[in-house]
C-alpha cells in the first residue's frame, strides 16, 4: 500500500464533504490533506467534477508545489497550499471555495463582524479579509503569492492561524484550514454560515453591534479554553 | 427496560428532526425530553453529530444538571435546560438551535414583530428578545444564568410559558419549548420560519405594520382558544 | 367506487405537491377540488401532516361548508373554499399556502408589481393584495368573510378570475385556483416564483420599474390567447 | 440509427440538467443542441415536463425555425436558439432559463457588474443585459426578434460571442450558449451563481468596486488564455 494511501483518502473525503455541505458547484473548490513527516499533500485534480473523484486520483505534491505521484495535474490553487503548508507546520488540511454568501462578502472587501455566538464558537475576531494584492504580484506567480497574501494578512492582524483557521481573499473568496482535511471543510462551512447570519443581522438592524467581549471569550473558551467543556 | 426509555426516545426522534428541517449543521443544537414525575431529562451529548445518535446516547440528567445515567458527557447547554424544567413544570421538551434567520434576529438584538396569521396561529406577541447579561452573569455560571435570562425576560413582559413558547437569547441563538420535545421541535421551525418571513415583509415594505389586534386574536384562539377548531 | 374517488384522488395528489415543491412545512396549506356537478369538493383534513393523508382520508364538504363525507374535520378554511365555488363555477381546485415570499408579500399589504416575463406569462395585472377585513367580519364568521374578502377585491379591481387565478390576502397569506387543483398547485408555485423574483429585482435596482404593455400581452397571449403558441 | 440522434441525446441530457441544478420549475426553460453539418438543432419540446421528456421527444428544428422531424410542436423560444445558431456558427448548445436570481437582474434592467474572480473565470465584462426591444419588434415576430436583441446587444457591446456566453434579454430571462449543450447548461448555472453573489456583494457593501483590471485578466487567462493551466 502507498505511504501515500492516508492523505489521498482524506483528501478525497474531505472533497466529497463539498458538495454535500452546498459549498461548491461543478468544481468550484478544492481541498488538500498534508502529511508533514513526507514533506506532501494530496489535492484535488484540477477541473475533475466531484462525481468523478476517486482516493487515487488525488494529486501528490510536494511544499514546493512540484507534483510527486499522481497521473492528473493538481488544483490550479495548489501553489497557495503549499505556501500555507510550508510556513504553518500544525496546518493538516485546506479547503477552498466559492461558497455563496463568504464569497460576496470576499467580493465586497470587508472582514465578517463577530455578531453572534455562533461566529465566537469558532473565532474571537472578524473573520479577516485580506485586501487584493498589488498589480506586480497578481501578474507574477499568483497562486504563490495568494499564500502570501493570506500569510501576511494573518500577521497584520497579530493572528496566529491555530487560532483563526479562515480567512476571505479579497475580491476572490475563502480559504480555510484546520489539523485534519476534515476540519478544514467543517471551517468552511461554518464560515458560509456566520456570513450568511452576518449579512442578515445588519439587514434586520442596520445598527447591529459586535457582540461583547465578554460573549466572545465565554463562547470561545468552552470550546477551545484549558477548561473547554465541549463535546467528548 | 429502562425507566428512561421513553424520554431516551422522545429526545432521540427529535434531535434527529433538527437536520431534516434544516434547523442545524454539524452538532450546534439540542433537544431535551423530561419526565417531570422522576425529574430527569433526557437531552443529547455534546458534540457528537446527529447521524451517530441513538437512544441509548441520550445523557439522563436531574434538574440540577447532573447527569443520572449515560455513558456521553451532556450537551454544553444543559444547565440551561435544567433552569427551565425547574421552574416550567409543564414544559416536557426544549430544543435550542442556530437556525439561520432566528440567530440573525437574536444577533441583530430585536424581537420578531408579529406581522402576519403565520405567526399569530402560535403566539399573539412579537417574539420577544432577552437581552444579553451583564459581564459578571457570563464569566459565572454561564448555562445557568442563561435559563435566567430566559425566566427574567418572559417575567418582565409579562408573558406565561405556556402561550409564549419561543425566545431569543440576545447575541446568541433561539431556544423553544413545549408539551414533548417533537412540540418544542416544531416551534424551532415555526420561529425560523416567521423569522425569515417578517425580514421579508420589512425589506418589501420598509412601512410594514404590526397584525391588527383582531386579526391576531382570531388567528391564535382558532388554533388554541376555548373553541378552537383547528385540528381533529 | 365512490362518487367522490375522483375529486378525493385529485385533492390527495395536488396535496402532496406542496411539500415536494417547498410551499409548505407541517400543514400550513390545504388544496381542494370541486365536483360542481353534484355540488361538493374534496378537501385536506384540517391539522394532519402530508405524510399521513391518504385520498380516503379528504373530507368531502358541500357549497355551504358543511361535510357531506368523510371522518376527519376539514380545513379550518374550508369556508372560505366553499364561498370561492359557489361564485366561480369554473374553478375546478383551490389552493392556500403560507409560501415565504407569497406570505412576506401578503404580510407587507402590497400588491405584487409585474416586472417580468414570468409573471407575464400568467398574469397581465400585479398580483393583488386584499386589504385586511374590518374588525366586525374579523369576529365573525372569518373564513366564510375571507372568501367574499377575495371575491370582493377582484371585483374592485375589475379582475376577471378566469383570468387572475392568484391573490395574497393581506397579513395572511396566498390563495390560488385554477380548472383542476394540480392547476391551482401550480399557480402557487408559479406565484412564490414571481413574488421572490419582484422582491430581488426591486433590491437590484430600487427604480425598477413595471413590464412594458407589449411584452405584458405578447407573453401572455403567446401563452393564453387566441392564437396561443406554447405547449402541446 | 436516425442522423440525429446524437443531438437529441445531448439535448435531451441538457434539458435535464435543468432541474437537478434548480434552474427551472414546471416547464420554465429550455435547451438545444445543434448539428451545424447537417443545419439542424434539436430543441425540448414546448411545455413538456421534464420528467416526461426522452430524447424521442426533442423537436428537430432547421435553422429558419422549421419542425424537419419529430412528433411534438418545438419551444415556444425555438425561433430564438435558429437565429442564434444562423449567426453564430461555433455554437454547440444554447440554455434559456428563468432561474431566480439572473432572471431578477434580468427584470432589473441592469447588467451584472463583474465583481469576483467566479465571474472573472468566465467572462471579462460585466453580464451584459439587452434592453428590451421597441413595441413593433415585440409585436411582431417575437421570438425571431429576440434573437437578434441578443446579438444586437452584443455587437453594440462590441463582445464575440466565444468570449461572452451568456446574457441577460432584458424584462425577460438569460441566455446562455456554448461549443456543446452541456456548456450552455453549465453557463447558465455559473450565470445563476455569479449573479446571486453579485446581489449579495452590493448589499454587504454598497460601495462595492467592480474587479481590478490585473484580477480579471490573470483569473480568465489561467482558465481561457493560450497559456492556461486550469483542468486536464
């Protein structure tokens, strides 16, 4: 059996959680499962349609964004996961889409206010977008440089990506990641979720407010705190 | 057979109602079921997603938030439950959810004006909003206070349990209740549906006004009045 | 076989559409069909959810509302029904929902503005909103009042009902009809569809304005009128 | 094996796609697919639901409109696909559809600005919408008129119709093309996509800025240029 066979079948998995979770249509989004110790990841083929996925055909490739094992070319976003991969050593998978509702609000070129309990299940501070790179860097190796702009936008902020796992390129759309493929695609589906509610709060009352801080580190802290008491 | 059986049930089958009315996503919401005469309830573990429940993984906890019987730790929220079994002692189910235009309302820290026969076939108020506790509420004993937020707000408008069985928690998310947990379900969808609906009817006449009085007596007292005659 | 097998079976299908088609949750809607022969309609028993009905289970109603057939209680607006058939001998089925944008529209007191083909190609008018009832019809025999409450705007407005088969009445909710109930069924669909995309168009652009009359009757009589062309 | 059964295959699995992508309700749509060689297209039916529909069933239309073979009386919109296919020689496939939201856009009467990279993908301009047609056009030959309100509106645009494959006839409905049926489809879904964003974008930010320049060319190349490295 490959040594290959783990991440190929997670990321196979986490991919086939896109369009069930409504994220993606036709092959609008790609998710890659990394295993550190190799220096890879799979990835999705670029261009293939969900229904056409299979473990195999899942792409290797290494940091360096060179193709290792794998018949088919990889996403055409690959370059902007081997960025993350290299530079965020805890980061075992990333997901990408075009998710409605994150994606107008990449588009729109603002964060996503923390409005609710919901958002500070997951993040103590807006959902970050981080504003489109400059002229020289789109023309130049793009996807490259869509892994920098997501780094830099981290660091900006003061953001450590244990922490904040998403994150919306400007004028394009979400990124997000965890320690499994897995928990990258449930990041990207709570984050259609919190923007969706994001929108909709300022629609029912224009002068909505960012919930207290008081909320924020209760809510966060027991999920993710030392004394967290969720789940099992 | 277990003395708790049938609230194992009752909490199993309407849990699971939660993703089939599209109320949930992963594991945010929960549905208890009591039995008053033993002071349990039965209500769903924490963190464990809707298609791994059964029965036998309901958590049996007594009204002060201990848990009875069960192997699974309870829901994060269960304390809230508690609060409200304690002092509602006809409430036989609650179900909490981060249903999409309910949590917006809650976030947006508005009740849900009664603009139409949808709403007032369940209640013939505005859906009321408790608004968020102070800063020393929330660092305490945070489930708890909740089920007081709740308990304060009905008191403070004067509203009985028993006609009124919908809230918002402010900055948080809707929690409904009811004779059985499949009632306190079906208030769940029947908030998130008058919630979407009076967004509605604001965005399509920013003039919309509240149901007339008589409109919504009629409206409530066919369905639940001394001669209703909805249903068989 | 019954005399009635007929109109039972054709209730019982257009009944089980709604569900299928989104127009409603629980048993918020009812759909009837007429036999004007022997001056009955068969229609949905009032409270049971869809996936318990049956044909048998349609409770047969003469003109007057009074249930010539049948062991379950009818609709609670089986007046309003009855009224509708007694008046417009042409209609063969009647259907009520509480479709979300239908009844967001119902509930705003507007009418709903033609904006587009789609609507045209039903309708050459904007769907009509009937005003509340006075306080005194309220409080009486309110579903019998609904019923002239339909009849007595589409006289106001000149509107012939072979020709508008749908109206909100206002703060409730939509009523729809038709030559058999699959027709009516159809036209609450077809009118969810409209009242969503009058809602977004005008979102879209706050100018926008009604069809052209040209393009209001060609796609109407392209579809309606003498020298129809569409369809087999 | 009739010469054109591989059209009415590829129309018959392009109109199915209609309601798997939730592009149409009842009858709203229609596609076809053509044979240029043989100056043929076959077309859905007029007013034949999908789930009645078999490749037998599509309508063999020659490019002036004439039925040349088949049982059923062709779209009523069959006049509209021949002038297009009449004009525009490499188009393969054309998709008509009153989906929700690019059917709003369409009512609006404005075009769909390009506001993401999603849009950027497929098209470098804003989606343009053709104004409706003057009161003689649209009183005489419809459908044939229409046909050339799109290529009107495309020349006026200066657009080539192998770059800009879909646009919005205005007070109608869009239309979208492609070298096959299945891209037609495709067109339409992404056209629904990219619309529904685009109304979202203006509402979280009603300062929202079309795409800069650099984004839209790098996003588009990528996927169309000579040198692109997007799918297999």
């Amino acid at each position: 059996m490959s040594k290959y066979q783990d991440i190929r079948e997670a990321a196979y998995q986490a991919n086939m959680e896109l369009p069930k979770l409504n994220l993606v249509i036709f092959t609008f989004g790609n998710v890659s499962a990394a295993d550190h110790d190799l220096g890879v990841f799979a990835i999705k083929p670029s261009g293939v349609p969900y229904d056409e996925l299979s473990p195999a055909k899942m792409v290797i490739v290494d940091f360096d964004g060179k193709v290792i094992d794998g018949e088919l070319r990889p996403s055409s976003d690959t370059k902007t996961h081997a960025v993350l991969y290299t530079h965020c050593k805890d980061i075992g998978g990333i997901s990408h889409t075009h998710s409605t509702y994150a994606t107008a609000w990449a588009q729109s070129l603002r964060d996503v206010p923390i409005y609710g309990t919901t958002h500070a299940d997951h993040n103590t501070v807006d959902v970050p977008c981080a504003q489109p790179m400059n002229n020289k860097m789109i023309q130049g190796d793009y996807e490259y440089q869509t892994g920098f702009q997501i780094l830099n936008c981290l660091q900006e902020r003061g953001f450590d990506y244990h922490e904040v796992e998403m994150i919306l390129v400007g004028s394009h759309a979400p990124f997000t990641w965890g320690k499994t493929a897995g928990k990258a695609v449930y990041n990207s589906a709570v984050l259609e979720s919190i923007a969706q509610m994001a929108l909709l709060a300022e629609q029912i009352n224009p002068q909505c407010v960012r919930l207290k801080e008081s909320l924020i580190k209760k809510h966060y802290e027991r999920k993710h705190g030392p004394d967290s008491y969720y789940g099992q």
